[in-house]
C-alpha cells in the first residue's frame, strides 16, 4: 500500500466533487463519534461496532455505485449506511429503537436498512453477505437490469466457508457483483497474518478466477477510481471483481474494546494516515478549501447531529401490535 504521507492525487476532479467526498467522509465520522458517547452516557440501547479510519471505503465504493445498485452491509455499517444515502434521522431514530427508524426499531445498530435506496438489513453473520450478494447479481444479470451489486465485508470474513462458497457462485456465474474487502488488519483481535499464509487477500482470489486488486484504502480519490473500474466492467458483464481496500479502525471491534492488539507503532503510523485529514491536505493544497472552510463544514455537521439527536428522543417507541408486523409466519 502507499506510504502514510502519499498525496492523494485530486488535479483530475472538480472542487464540488471533492468537497462532497470529504463532507460525507466528515459525516461518517462525527456520527460514529456522537453515537459513541451516546452509548457510553447510556442514552442509547443495545451496542455498537464502529468505522472510525475507514470513512474512505465507504465513501470511495458507494460515489461509484448508481442509485438503482444495490449493497449488502455488515455488523460494522453506519459508514456503508450514511454513503449510500441513508439520512442521519432515520439512522438514530432506529439507533433509540423508535418506531420511526429505517428499520421500525426492530434492527438496531447492525440492520440498518434503507430498500429504496439500495441497501438491504446490513447482515451481522461474518461472511453473510457474500452469498445473498452473489443471488442478488445473478437475479439483476437474469432479468438484465443492468444493476451492480455491492458487497462489504472485513478481513475476518475470508475464513468463512461462505465466503469462498458465495465468491466461487458469482464466479462461475459471471455476475455484476464487486466485493469489496475492508481489510483493516483484525478479524475482532486476531491479526489478518496469523489466518493466511499468502501475503495478500487479494491474490487468493485467482483460485476463482477472478482478478483481484489491493488498494490504498485510506485514500479515497483510489478507492473511488478502483471501484468506479469494478463497476463498469461489472455492468459490461465483465464480473465479478475484488477490491481489498487497506484500511485500519481507529476504534475497538466493539464498543467495549480497547484495542491493547493493537500495536502502538502500527496504531500511530496508522492514525498518521487518517483518510480526512488527508484529502482535507489535499484540498487546502491545491486552493479548492481553506482550513476556516473545513471546520465549518465540521461544525455544521455536527450542529445538524445534535439536532437529530433531540428528534429521535421525542420518537414514538413501537408498541405491543408491532410485534406480529413484518412476520413472514
């Protein structure tokens, strides 16, 4: 991957577009560090598994995608959420387990969910969204709709037998699905080294025959371009793809982690790569931002969060009926 100081090369791209891709890097971030001490002061129910650091992936993979394509999240998806359009709103709404959330208060922290807008329940299972994201490609390569499925899932899922099952499926189907690996070192604690012998997630994939690409996955202007490449080359019935995206979690697996695996050296060289600050870098270089611009758009982010917060406490709770609605039997 590239170094921690590498330039993200933005000269191609016009300011608007750039200035997008950092606000909802921005706003991914500031959502997970508000739902953080709202979890932590016990306001909120339930638990949580955060994204800090890896904004980038999300970001670079969905500003590729369509509105009509599709994506399958996981246990960690308020980053995959909040870049496929979901709003904040109905996001914490669902986060306070209000009647009003994307998922009706049923799914919480790790269902969230949006159908309108290309997003079915994020899956908790490690891996089990590879297999439901091959049958989705095959149903949009059988009916030709021209769609592209999207499947995010860690590190940790490569040691799942479904995820070698459902990659072989697309595989041999030749379906538009691009897999999207967010390796961002640890399956929970456990060193990504210590599951694989070879040197890369990526070169694993030619058992499959599929090519697969290892990006910087902190550079978001990268992950953009690799996906947007992905995509098309699904939509021309060239897939299925693979893109292991490098990346690295600010925060512990879970809400309660401290992340003493983490090894301080590597935790700082990381932190030293974070992928806002440096497309923020970026930007202020080549006089698309001043630092005064990007702190308001910081504030306001944060302004509009607090606001939403109030929101989702006034919402209504379901109530005793719900529980028989949405029951297949």
């Amino acid at each position: 991957m590239n170094s921690p100081q590498a330039k993200i090369d933005i000269d191609s791209y016009e300011a608007g577009f750039l200035l997008g891709l950092y606000e909802c890097m921005v706003q991914i971030r500031e959502f997970e560090e508000g739902v953080k001490f709202l979890f932590l002061e016990g306001t909120m129910p339930g638990t949580i598994h955060q994204c800090q650091g890896q904004e980038a992936c999300a970001v670079g993979v969905c500003t590729a995608l369509e509105p009509t394509d599709w994506i399958t999240s996981t246990f960690r998806g308020h980053g995959h959420a909040l870049a496929k359009g979901l709003s904040v709103d109905e996001m914490l709404f669902e986060l306070f387990g209000a009647a009003t959330g994307c998922a009706g208060g049923k799914g919480g922290s790790m269902h969230m969910v949006n159908m309108d807008k290309g997003m079915i329940p994020s899956i908790a299972i490690v891996a089990g969204g590879v297999p439901v994201a091959a049958g989705m490609a095959l149903a949009f390569k059988m009916q030709q709709t021209g769609q592209v499925a999207a499947c995010f899932f860690g590190d940790g899922a490569i040691a799942e037998g479904a995820f070698h099952e459902g990659v072989n499926m697309a595989a041999i189907w030749d379906v538009p699905v691009v897999f999207i690996c967010e390796n961002n070192q640890y399956g929970a604690s456990t060193h990504v080294s210590k599951v694989m012998r070879a040197a890369t997630i990526a070169e694993r994939l030619s058992s499959y025959g599929i090519d697969g690409r290892r990006i910087d996955g902190n550079d978001v202007i990268a992950v953009y371009e690799a996906a947007r490449r992905a995509v098309d080359d699904c939509r021309a019935g060239r897939g299925p793809a693979f893109l292991e995206l490098m990346t690295y979690r600010r925060t512990g697996h879970s809400r309660r982690d401290a992340c003493h695996y983490q090894p301080k050296p590597e935790r700082e060289q990381w932190l030293e790569n974070d992928p806002i600050v440096r497309l923020g870098q970026a930007l202020i270089e080549a006089g698309h931002a001043t630092t005064e611009e990007l702190d308001a758009v910081r504030k306001h982010i944060l302004t509009s969060f607090d606001d939403a917060v109030e929101r989702a406490k006034a919402q209504p709770q379901p109530t005793l009926a719900d529980l028989t609605t949405h029951v297949l039997a």
